[in-house]
C-alpha cells in the first residue's frame, strides 16, 4: 500500500517568549530569554526562585470567563493553541469531513494546578463536600483532547498522550500515523503544560533537577555548557495541523513542511537518566531517517532536546557523533530550551514548531547563554546567535524520563 503525504498546514503557541507564531519565531530568531523570578507563588523557601513563565498572554481574548473557570491552565493552553492552528490552516470547519478529522493531544503532567489547589480546599476543610464537581475532568491528562474535540466538533479518533517530556512528539507521531495510513484526513495534534505550581517546583528541587541559579536566573538555561547546573522550568502549549497532502492541495492552503519519519525507541534503562551514550536516543533518529528513507548525510540540522542537565547533553551528543560520524560536525544542532526554559510535555510541540520554522526561513535559531561550551559537548550549537543554513532536512528530539525517546524527521516541502 502507497504511504500517503502528510504535511504541515497549521500551527499555534503560546510560550515563555512569544505568544503566536509569528511573535514565537521572533523570539527564536533573536534570541530571546524567557526565563524570570517567578510571580505565581512565594518562592522564598524554594530552592529554585524562576521559571520561564507565560507573559502578556490575555485569555479571555479567546475563551469566556465561565468557560476558562472550568478549565485547568494546561486546557486553556491546549484549546487556545488550537484555535490558533485552525485559523492559521484556513480551515473551514463546515466544508470538511469532521469525521476525518481528529485530535492527539497529550500533557505530561496535566491538571497540577487544579490538582493542587483542590487538595488545598479539602485538607483545610477536611470537607468532601467542598470539592468542586470539576475537579476531575479539569485535571485528567486527556481533558484537552477532548475539550478541543467538543469545542470544534471533531469527531475523528481522540486520544491524549503522556510520556513525561516526548508527550508532544509522541502524539505528533501518533497523528502522523493515522493520516498516512488513512484513519484520518486531518489531525490537530502537540502537547501543552502548565506546571509551575509549588508541587512541581518542590518536586523537581527534590531530586536535585532543577537548576538554582538564583542571582544569575537568566543565564541558568544553558545547554551544553559546562557550568549547566539543571533545567528552568518552562510552561506553554504547541498545536499542529497535520494534513493528508492531496486533501491539502484541494483546498488551496499554505503547507509549512512534510514530514518524512518518525522514530520511537525505549531505554529500558532508569527511571530518570538517559541510557549510557544516548544509545535510545541513536535508534530513535536511526529509526526516522529509516522511516523516511533519508541518508544520515542529507540532514542538515537537529534540534536538540537539549534540557540544560549533566547527563542529557553529553548523552545526546554522542547519540549525534554515533549516528552521524563525522557528518556531525557538518550539521547544526541547537536547543530552543535556553530560551523557553523546559516546558515538559509540551517541549516537542513547541520544538517542533521551531524546526519547521526552521525550515522554511532557512535559519537555525541560537542556544543562548552558551559561552563555555563542555569539552564533551563540541559540535555547533549556534551559541548565541542565529545561523543561517539551507534546511532540507531537520530532526526535532525529544527523551523524556521512564527512557521515552522520540525524533521526528521533518523535510522542506516540495511538491
């Protein structure tokens, strides 16, 4: 049976630097930090005082104040950013199939925001009576698919996805899946989160993850430096249309990029720590340039998952060193997290829309606050500027913890 194309049609984002595509790709271009103190609660007996928090973003621009009451942060995001999508494809709901049409959502951790604050109200009140009647579908993980289904009336397959930071790329391999073998025309698909809450903050300073740079906070996001000392925290949302590629020609749309291949691999090593030398990171991209037929010599740029940890960015480049060779000192590698900060399962969703960009105006965005590069991390990392580079080929990765490793291989769209 003859694959079917899948293309790009659409995309929304809400980030720590920019809110929509447009302003998102500015900040990407010019290098634009995200990271400040942070003003949700009161760090003063946190070890960690910042996070790259959503700015400047007003809700209510696109949701009602009843309904954005009844939705967890991670849910605004989700359905927010697909509106954003939908409107960015052109797509008019009422001249498709909304049968073909679905939705692969995922959050890594989902309503923690909503889940905290209800345990607040319970313990104060030792009432159960006072726990709200939406708790519960305000925190589960795959609410924000199905609040985007119910919103648009998108009947096609709906489903959420949560592999810790590959939940993104996750659902947009699941969806590319579906279109191309041909259980769906379209798929609206990425991940979202909202997780600088005390818990998450707590939690992740309990195991020693995050960093606690907190006099230099605007320079603690720095992959493949060898003072990187954790990760920032990051919180946002990333939607894509994905498209069957004569369903998008007949319609007339724009299309951002194809994709080419998808590759999923597990570490089976450790619940936290990559496994030695990337080696599910090396069959992950080793699988998607399988998947798309493409020789490791015709791509030209990686963007990297790049956390900011210890172990994360040596790991990786010496999955690029295995799988590339000496290509790998050909091609460019950078990591949109210096800027954004790590938005968890909503990193692929964000990055992925970074490659595709990436693409399209033939430009690598920098990995800022890179100024003393690890002697283990020697690739080009486009430290802190922008490199100008023809792109046919680009690679986004994504590890998350429990060993998740996800590449998806992105190509220049050509018809």
């Amino acid at each position: 049976m003859k694959k079917r194309r899948v293309v790009v049609t659409g995309m929304g984002a809400i980030t720590p630097i920019g809110i929509g595509i447009e302003e998102y790709w500015n900040g990407l271009k010019e290098g634009k930090n995200g990271v400040g103190l942070i003003t949700k609660f009161d760090t003063s007996r946190f070890d960690t005082k910042f996070a790259a928090e959503v700015k400047g973003f007003d809700k209510e621009n696109y949701l009602d104040k009843k309904t954005l009451r009844r939705m967890d942060p991670f849910t605004q995001y989700a359905v927010i950013t697909s509106e954003m999508a939908l409107k960015d494809s052109g797509i008019d709901l009422d001249k498709i199939d909304r049968e073909r049409f679905g939705v692969i959502y995922g959050s890594g951790i989902g309503g923690m925001d909503t889940l905290q604050n209800q345990h607040w109200v319970y313990f104060e009140s030792k009432d159960p009576g006072k726990i709200s009647p939406f708790f519960v579908p305000m925190m589960i993980s795959d609410i924000a698919a199905g609040q985007i289904s119910i919103r648009f009336g998108l009947k096609g397959p709906n489903y959420a996805t949560t592999s810790a930071c590959a939940t993104s790329s996750h659902a947009i391999a699941d969806a590319f899946i579906l279109v191309q073998r041909g259980s769906a025309d379209l798929m609206i698909c990425g991940g979202s989160e909202a997780a600088i809450t005390e818990m998450a903050i707590g939690g992740f300073n309990a195991m020693k993850a995050l960093s606690t740079w907190n006099d230099r906070y605007s320079e603690a996001s720095r992959p493949f430096d060898k003072d990187r000392n954790g990760f920032v925290m990051g919180e946002g949302a990333g939607a894509l249309i994905l498209e069957e590629y004569e369903h998008a020609v007949k319609r007339g749309t724009k299309i951002y990029a194809e994709i080419s291949g998808i590759g999923l691999t597990g570490d089976a090593h450790h619940i936290t720590a990559p496994a030695p030398g990337g080696e599910g990171a090396v069959r992950s991209m080793k699988e998607s340039l399988r998947d798309g037929e493409v020789d490791p010599a015709e791509v030209n740029y990686i963007n990297a998952h790049g956390t900011s940890t210890q172990h994360n960015d040596i790991n990786e480049t010496m999955a690029i060193k295995t799988l590339f060779g000496d290509h790998a000192y050909d091609l460019v590698v950078s990591s949109v997290k210096s800027m954004t900060g790590h938005l968890l399962g909503a990193a692929g969703g964000i990055e992925a829309i970074a490659t595709i960009l990436s693409i399209k105006n033939n430009l690598v965005p920098p990995t800022i606050n890179l100024t003393d590069p690890d002697p283990e991390c020697d690739l080009n990392y486009s430290p802190n500027k922008a490199t100008p580079l023809e792109i046919n080929y680009a690679i986004s990765n994504t590890f998350g913890f429990g060993g998740h490793n996800a590449s998806i291989l992105f190509k220049k769209f050509k018809e």
